[in-house]
C-alpha cells in the first residue's frame, strides 16, 4: 500500500530513546555482533547496568567523514534493558533510519551524546545511558542505548537557482535559500512534471532508495503551503517506495545535491476531495512542491524479528516531549485505500 509524504515537523522518530538527563556501569558495554542490513547490532554488558550520570561510550570508531556542530546525520539506533539485556526495539528493522541535526536542541537536551556525536565520524557506534530512564523496566536498571551514525548529510542548498520555465509555477528563494513556490496559474496538470532548479552532482536516487532531503508543498488551487520541512529546520528521510507516486516518479533518477521542482496531478498525489472525506488532513487536487535532495541511502530490508519494537514495550515508550518531535506515521493516499 503506498504512503503519503511525510508531513511537516519530521523531528527524529528515534528520539523517543534519546532521554535527557548500584549496578554495573556503560564502560562494561560491549558490540558483540556488528549491525547488518535491516537487523541492529548486538551489545553485550554486565547486569544490572545502572548509571550514576549519564554516559556515552564509543563501540566502534567511524571511518567516514568528521561530523560538525549544525550537521544533519543519519541515525539507527537500538534499545536494550538494564537489567538482563534483552532487545527493547530498534530502527534498524523499520527502514534506513532518521535525521538529526547537531544542534543547540540537542546539546541543552542530552549533553553528553552532543558531545559524542561532535566527536565522531560516519561509521561510528555509540552507546548511551542515563539514570532517567531508570525504574522504566520495572526496575532500578537504566536503559542501554546504541546510535549508529549511519550518514552524514548535506548542508542545506544556498546557491544559485535556474529560472523556471514559462510551463511551471515560478520559485523564488531567499538569502537563506528557502524556496518559495509562487501561486500556480492555468489548468490543473494532467500529467507529471519535473524541473531541475539546482543540479546537483551526487549519486542518482534509486527507486529503492531512502531519501534525505528538506521541501515545501502548495496547492495548485489557491497557492496555499499545506507542508514544509523547511519550518523545522531538519530535513525529513522517508523510503521512495511509501511516498505518493509523484515523488517516486519524479525523484527516481535525479542527483543528491538537486533542487527538483515537481508539479504532481491529482492521480499521483492524495486524491481527490471525494476519495479524501472532508475531515481528511490531507490536501486533494494537484500539488506543486520544491524537493532539495540532500542524501540518499539503501532502504535495507527489514529482517524478521521476535524483539519488541518500541510500540510494544512499556518500558520504552516515548515521553510527551518526544511524542510531539516524532515524526508522524504516514498514511496511505486515498487512491490506494
């Protein structure tokens, strides 16, 4: 069943296992078994693990490119219990991960990871405790969490920008490089349309792919922006094969590093008000977006599990804070229900 676009405010799903700020402490972590495509790594400590402060320890040393204050990453990240090491969820077995920026929100958040990503590279494996998530489990045991900087991504696009054809709704940008689509005039499209605004000379994205990349959408009818990653601040990742077909048609086979302009048909987008319902929140009719594409990995295949995933553990459920910076859980388009 396809999805939707992800929507606006694609905050880091994983970060429902970042906590903010005896028993054995994190030096006792270990990687026993390396991450392999769609299963998370195995971590091996001595038990009951509970921190006294919050803790990082480097698993395994990147070999990649240096992360830096205000870089955008991509993260995995698995979850393990204190107090006997059994799996308490992962990302890896959901897709190629999240997006997280190396910001002053995450500094003031949780310090010492801050610390620990500034000082790694791509490649790197991380583990994290913190005495918050102690008594989670039913226990006095903190949580052992393991972040794997899976990518670093581009910084956002802020260069010069070709004019758009007279066929296309005119995009402008600011100093800043934020796009703005100007009100679409004429016929509603029939077909899909593609422009390149900004070439840019990376690997070509596959239709397998995960996407990394920041965007805004409008209505072809009245102009009217409806979603935006650009309002967070943090691009949004999302498998090319659960987005709406405009996106996998038009995105399939352009450059990372690109700023493509798409002008997607009702047929290829949400559907029309009929098939949405009227308390549907999401746009029907012809849209136009501005797509820059900032990264592209494998989506790997989700290896069967018996672990919990997070959903399904008391332990690991996500605190208010992090529900709201969640990035939400696609729906499928009204053409495919």
């Amino acid at each position: 069943m396809r999805k939707i676009v992800p929507a606006a405010g694609t905050a880091l799903a994983l970060t429902l296992m970042l906590t903010a700020c005896g028993g054995a402490e994190i030096d006792s972590v270990e990687l026993s078994k390396d991450p392999s495509e769609g299963t998370a790594p195995s971590v091996s400590f001595e038990t009951p693990l509970q921190v006294s402060e919050a803790e990082t320890k480097v698993l395994r040393e990147g070999e990649g490119e240096d992360l830096a204050e205000g870089d955008n990453v991509l993260l995995q990240a698995a979850l393990f219990k204190g107090s006997d090491g059994s799996s308490l969820g992962d990302t890896y077995s959901q897709g190629a991960g999240q997006v997280l920026k190396l910001d002053d929100e995450l500094k003031e958040a949780i310090p010492q990871m801050y610390d620990a990503l500034l000082d790694a590279k791509e490649g790197a494996i991380i583990a994290y405790s913190s005495p918050d998530t102690s008594g989670a489990a039913g226990d006095e045991s903190t949580s052992v969490e393991v972040y794997q900087v899976a990518k670093k991504i581009l910084a956002p696009l802020n260069q010069d920008m070709s004019d758009t054809s007279e066929k296309m709704p005119t995009v402008t940008q600011d100093d800043q490089g934020t796009p703005t689509i100007e009100k679409p005039s004429g016929d509603e499209p029939k077909d899909l349309q593609t422009e390149v605004l900004i070439e840019g000379d990376g690997e070509e994205v596959s239709d397998t792919d995960t996407v990394v990349a920041n965007y805004v959408g409008v209505r072809w009818a009245d102009g009217e922006v409806f979603d935006s990653s650009y309002d967070t601040d943090t691009p949004a990742s999302f498998p090319l094969d659960n987005v709406i077909e405009g996106w996998k048609e038009g995105l399939k086979g352009q450059k990372v590093g690109s700023r493509v302009l798409l002008v997607v048909p009702t047929d290829q987008a949400y559907g029309t008000e009929d098939q949405l319902g009227e308390d549907s929140e999401y746009p029907a009719g012809s849209l136009v977006f501005v797509v820059d594409i900032l990264g592209a990995v494998p989506t790997p295949e989700p290896a069967p599990s018996e672990s919990a995933t997070p959903s399904e553990s008391a332990s690991s459920q996500p605190s208010e804070e992090a529900s709201a910076a969640a990035s939400p859980t696609p729906a499928a388009s009204a053409s495919d229900q």
